[in-house]
C-alpha cells in the first residue's frame, strides 16, 4: 500500500538467524505493509519470501485471544485473572510438594531477549530451578558446546560481510538457498562480480544450493568428521600448515567427552581433557588417508585434495560455514570442532573473507537462549550454574541470596520431556514453540505429556498441535504488537518499538512471566512499570555482559541503531571479535587472541575427535536413510507460515523425496502416498521424484513444516553426549507403498 496515513519504522524479521532488517509499514495500529530496509547494514534492503510475508503472519483468522483452562477435558475461556491465579498456584504447589526440580520452563530462539531473561531469573533467582530450556537446544547446542570447547567463549568470530570476501566458501552440510536465502543471496551477488570465487556444497542430498555450487560432493551421512580429519591429514602430510599461527595461538589436546559444557551428570565423563602435541595431533590423523575417507565418505580422493588444496594456498581466503547439518549430529560438538581445526592448522580464521561460521536458525536463538543463558545449566554470558564465581555474580546483579541459585545444572530439553513422562516434572510451562511435533522420536514424549498429573501451560499465538496438550492456553501478542530485541547470528542485537496493537486480550510473554512471578509473591525480581519494563529488564540483564567481551549496547544505542554487533564498547560495535583493531579486548601488538579461553591461555584448541559412525544406519529390515531438513517457504512446524495464503498455496503440505529407482522398486508412482516406518513409529505422506532437492539411492527426505504430518514420529532421538543435541538428520527407516 502506498498514500498517506502509512508510518515506516525499523524492525528485524521474525522468523530466521539471518535477523534481515525490515521496514514495516503500520496505518493507524496496523501492519500494512513491509518492505526491505536498504538502511540495514547487514541485510541491505533484501528478504526472502517469509520476509515479505510478515503482515499476514499477524491476522490468521484464529488467532488466540482468550485465555483458556482445561475444565472437563475441554479448554473454555477464562478470564487473565483466573488463568494466571491459576498457573501461579500450580506453579507453588508443585514448588511446596516437590521442589525446583519438579517444575520447568521451555522456550525458544523465537523468544525475544526479554522473555528468555525473565524466565531465566523467575527460575534460578525466584525459584532456585534450572529447569530452563529452550528449542534451541534442538538446534544450536553442539555450536555452543563446539564454540566453548575450541575458543572458550560462544558465538563467532566472523561476520556476514566475510561471505562476499570469501574467494572458497565451503557449505557443510547446509542448504544455504533455502535455509538463508538472504545471505545466499549476497554470496551469488559477490560471485556475479568475482567469477572466480568458489562455492563447494558438501551434502547428503542434491538441493537449491548445489545447483549454484561448483562443485557439489555427495557425502554418505555422518561421514563429515571422516571428511574433515582427511583434509587434515593431508595438510599435516603436505606441510601445508601455518606454523606461526599454530605456535602463537594453538593448543592441541585429546579427550572424546569433554566435561561441563552441556550435560549436567559429570559423572557419566571419565575422560578429562589432556593437553597433546603437534606429533601426537599427526599421528591421530594417520588412519584418516584419503583411500579411508574416500570409503567411508563416498567422496574421491581428488575431491579431498581439492578440498585441501583450497585451505593449503595460503593465497586463498577460505570460508566454513554450516547449520543444521552439522549440530544435529550425534556427534555434533567434534564436528564443530574439527571444522575449526582445518582454520586453526592453516591461520584462515579472524581474517576478512577467512573464518569458520556457525549460522543459528531461528531469529534470536543467539540473542536470547545462548546470550542470556536460557540453557539448562548456564547463566547469562556464557556463565554456567556450576561455577561459584558465577553464581555469586548472577546473586549480586539478581539481588538474591547467592544460596538461592541452585548449583546442579537443570534438564536438557530431550532429558525435561522424559522427566515429563517420569513424573519427575509435573509442572512445565511452554511458550513460542509446538513440541509435540517438533521434538524427535515425537510419540514418546506425547504420551508422557498426557499422563495424569501433568500440569502444561502454553503460551502462544495460534492454536497449534500443542495447545492440545495444555491445562492452560495463554494468547501472545507477537513481533511489532510488542517493543522487543532480537540477537541475530551476526552477533547484531536489534530493537524495535512497538508499532502495531495486539489483538485485545493478548500479552506479550515476559509480562505473562512477571504477571504469574508476581501472584507467587516474586514480584520483587522484576519491574512494575508496563511502559518501562522492556528498557529495565535489558539495562539490567546488559550487566551481566559489561568488560566480558560480550558487552552488549545500552538500550538507547540499540533504540537508535539498525543494530549493533557486540562486543560494543563506548556505542562503537565489533565486525571481527579476537582481531586487533577491532575487537577493543584484543590488546595492541597481540594481532589476534583468543582473550576469552583463559585456560589456555588465550589460545584457541585443536581436537583430536575421531571419526564415528551414525547412532542408526540402514540395515535389512530398515533398508533407507531418513533424512530431514528445511523449506524455503515454511517456518518450523508452519504455524505461522501455513496461515499465510501465498506461501501455503506455494508449499501446501508435506511429502517425501525419493529417488524414482527406489519408488520403482516399491511399485509407488510419483505423488503415490507412501508409509515411512522407522523403530520409532510411522508417517504416511505422497512421493516426489522431482521437488526441489533431488536424492540419492537408498535415501529419503522430508520436511517437518507440515503439523499434519508427524514427521518425528520416525526420527530418533539420541544426542550428541556433549551438546545433548538430537540428530533429527539420519535414521534408518522403510518405505512401503500406502
Ligand atoms: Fe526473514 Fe530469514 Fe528471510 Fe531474512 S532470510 S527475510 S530473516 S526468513
């Protein structure tokens, strides 16, 4: 819409890490139009397809908007008062009967800065829990485990501008056309003006992606650490290592489980980490020759020489970057690692177009759940409960009795919903996200989730799968009906104001925290002002960050920016974090320090992390790899983005891609319903041969948009033993035709 009466203001996007910077239109109180803010210094002006959908995301016609509380079986309206009386009573009853551990809260990357706060400091200040978790434990955790292991502090170094300085850009395992396309964009963008960039597509499927590759390398799954241990050998044998970088700022070390960095039973690890040598580190990659790799992978051997061929030349800027595909591992922490072990070896790493990139998913899993610590065993600023010193800095900020922070680290989101189905959580509290499709191996957890006893909030915008599940239903307001920040994975806080009203009778989920916190009698612990409470609870979280290196911008810095990339320091932002002239930590003459891994003494940390197989491969009885992923078109399990028109019209429902030799073989005809079995449960949904991504023999593929469709039925759920992530990418299953 254009003409008169329209306001233009700033916000990020809702839905993915990319946090492309958005103007939105709004005509007395109403979203009407948005468009791409070319101000943005990240994002330029682009969007993608849900980007532009933004407006519509807001007005499906069943928006809640009344709170509802189960009574007969059945949910029926209430009003605020008696849904958040009630909530807060269950809340300290289960408190009184059972203690901290009994209760839970789970969120989400979709959660601004401010919720994931207020419930991180409602838990471990107010009620001494560490029942903490958020989805993004699904999907980003090995990045953190991999980030504090090698570097000692989370999130990266690098920064979206490197994507166009890259002269190799290296994708493990990520469908970056799809799953970004904004900065896919920009990569095919700075390509168009240096034809001689390179971009590798390393995957377990053909997609969008590979089709703008130069090259495109079919991997068997989980066959990536082979593959990165390889290329490794190669350049220890070639001498193609940058021995300076290595002697000023590496250390090598062993040690497969690694303590404290995500689990919470520290007695499951017997192996503490041991310092190693550069000879040891080469005699470790012996077994990893490229005949090996090439057996394991499926890769040829002139594809692992070219691959080390790119991080050899030290002419070249080499770029890693990666998602999904290499965090939803069973292994998913020592893959992180050896990624950056092929940038540490060869110095390709705090250089304009040379880094390792971690990408996040969703639009503030950074921002909140890993910066503000909404994980079961971390405090606010990479701090974890464990720690003394960090409790008793979590107590002076939180002004609480430091006893009141409970020590023992909270349950990881796949160990809180089996502690659901124990019994040993009987309280839980679920806002911005829809667990009962989205958690792997899905059915195990529905069931738990219905057995008397169980007492489930949600909080939410639409009616969703999960909603089903829940004692209560609390209506959110979203996006711009509400003042917020997002932290993207450029390490770009952004805030916006609130443009738009919310539909009468919702509220934003921090409010409906405090609201309940309030009613418990922790009032105290939060501000009391509605006008004012968003700018106080981030002065006060911006405390826990201030002389980390992680300090965030004051409030009214990110009020008047497009957003700015912390470290910030005196209102000036940081491109490059550990790089002398720009991260305002590094101390002149250092060049480059990895200030924030004090144990090693600012170095950064080479794994020796072996090669192992997938926790289920295919075998007689299960003859195929499931394998599973994103879609341009659709967000999550689509809740919001099936109830936009033009992109539901895009991508109406799910399906499976299956190669047409395979289909053959089962008597399925393209668009035939097929039947997916794993040892886990089943889902039925037509067959492509020809979508968009195209697989290989003996796999299938799938998207989990479509709530219709109980996608997690069939995949597993066993996690990386450090991150405590779930591999959603790989199961064996069998098709049979429906
Ligand atoms: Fe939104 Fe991500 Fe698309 Fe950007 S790339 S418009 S942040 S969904």
């Amino acid at each position: 819409p254009r003409g008169p009466g329209i306001r233009w203001a700033k916000a990020p996007c809702r839905f993915c890490g990319v946090g492309c910077g958005v103007m939105v239109g709004t005509r007395q109180g109403r979203v009407v139009a948005v468009k791409g803010d070319d101000q943005h210094p990240g994002t330029k002006g682009l969007l993608c397809a849900k980007g532009y959908s933004l407006p519509a995301i807001l007005t499906g016609g069943d928006r809640l908007t009344t709170p509802l509380i189960r009574k007969g079986g059945k949910l029926v309206k209430a009003t605020w008062d008696e849904a958040l009386d009630l909530v807060a009573r269950r809340f300290k009853e289960t408190l009184a009967a059972k203690g901290p551990e009994a209760v839970a809260i789970y969120g989400s990357g979709q959660w601004m800065i401010t919720d994931g706060y207020a419930a991180t400091k409602w838990f471990r200040a107010g009620m001494g829990s560490n029942n903490v978790e958020a989805n993004a434990r699904l999907c980003m955790a090995s990045a953190v485990t991999g980030f504090m292991s090698t570097f000692g502090s989370d999130e990266p170094m690098g920064c979206f501008e490197d994507l166009a300085l890259c002269d190799v850009l290296i994708l493990w395992g990520n469908n970056m056309a799809e799953a970004h396309p904004v900065l896919f964009g920009q990569v095919l963008e700075s390509k168009g003006a240096n034809p001689a960039k390179r971009i590798v597509d390393l995957a377990t499927r053909r997609t969008p992606t590979s089709d703008f590759a130069d090259t495109h390398l079919l991997m068997a799954p989980q066959s990536d650490l082979a593959i990165a241990n390889g290329i490794a050998h190669l350049l220890v044998k070639k001498g193609a290592v940058d021995k300076d970088f290595i002697a000023r700022h590496v250390v090598f070390k062993r040690g497969k489980e690694q303590i404290g960095y995500g689990l919470a039973d520290k007695s499951k690890f017997a192996d503490e980490p041991k310092k190693a040598t550069f000879e040891e580190y080469a005699a470790f990659l012996e077994t990893y020759t490229p005949e090996h790799v090439a057996k394991v992978s499926g890769l040829s051997v002139a594809a692992l020489e070219q691959l080390a061929g790119y991080f050899a030349d030290p002419k070249l800027k080499v770029m890693s970057v990666w998602c999904m595909g290499v965090n939803q591992h069973s292994r998913g922490t020592w893959m992180n690692n050896l990624i950056y072990n092929l940038h540490l070896l060869t110095g390709k790493i705090c250089k304009p177009g040379s880094t390792a990139y971690s990408i996040t998913g969703q639009p503030s899993a950074c921002g909140t759940v890993r910066e503000v610590g909404d994980l079961a065993h971390r405090l606010p600023a990479d701090m974890v409960v464990m720690n003394p010193e960090h409790r008793a800095i979590a107590a002076r900020i939180w002004k609480v009795p430091v006893e009141r922070i409970n020590p023992k680290p909270g349950h990881h989101t796949v160990e809180m919903f089996r502690a659901l189905d124990r019994g040993d959580i009987t309280c839980m509290w679920i806002q911005v996200t829809n667990p009962f499709v989205s958690l792997p191996n899905v059915e195990r957890y529905r069931k738990g989730a219905r057995k008397d006893g169980r007492f489930i909030v949600v909080s939410d915008v639409y009616p969703t799968v999960t909603t089903d599940f829940a004692d209560v239903v609390l209506p959110s307001a979203m996006w711009v009906e509400r003042e917020g920040l997002f932290g993207n994975s450029d390490r770009r806080t952004q805030h916006w104001d609130q443009l738009a009203e919310p539909p009468k009778g919702c509220l934003p989920d921090d409010w409906q925290i405090i609201e309940v916190a309030r009613r418990m009698g922790l009032g105290d612990l939060f501000p009391k002002d509605r006008a004012t409470y968003v700018k106080e609870l981030f002065e006060e979280y911006r405390q826990f960050t201030v002389g980390t290196g992680k300090d965030l911008g004051t409030f009214e810095e990110l009020k008047a920016a497009r957003g700015l990339r912390w470290p910030v320091v005196k209102g000036r932002e940081t491109a490059r974090r550990y790089v002398e002239g720009e991260d305002p930590f590094v101390k002149a003459g250092e060049g480059v320090s990895f200030y924030k891994n004090k144990a090693d003494g600012g170095r950064a940390v080479v794994w020796l992390r072996p090669w192992e197989g997938p926790a289920e491969v295919p075998d007689a009885e299960y003859p195929l790899w499931f394998c599973t992923g994103r879609m341009l078109e659709h967000w999550h399990t689509g809740t919001m983005t099936r109830r936009v028109p033009q992109l539901n019209r895009a991508q109406p429902g799910g399906f499976l891609e299956i190669h047409p030799e395979d289909a053959k073989a089962l008597g399925v005809a393209d668009g035939g319903q097929v039947k997916v079995t794993s040892r886990r449960g089943s889902v039925t949904l037509p067959c492509r041969f020809a979508a968009r991504g195209k697989v290989p023999r003996g796999t299938v593929y799938t998207s989990f948009f479509d709530e219709s469709q109980l996608i997690n039925a069939v995949t597993q759920d066993s996690i990386c033993p450090i991150s405590a992530e779930p591999d959603y990418k790989k199961c064996a299953c069998r098709v049979e035709k429906a």
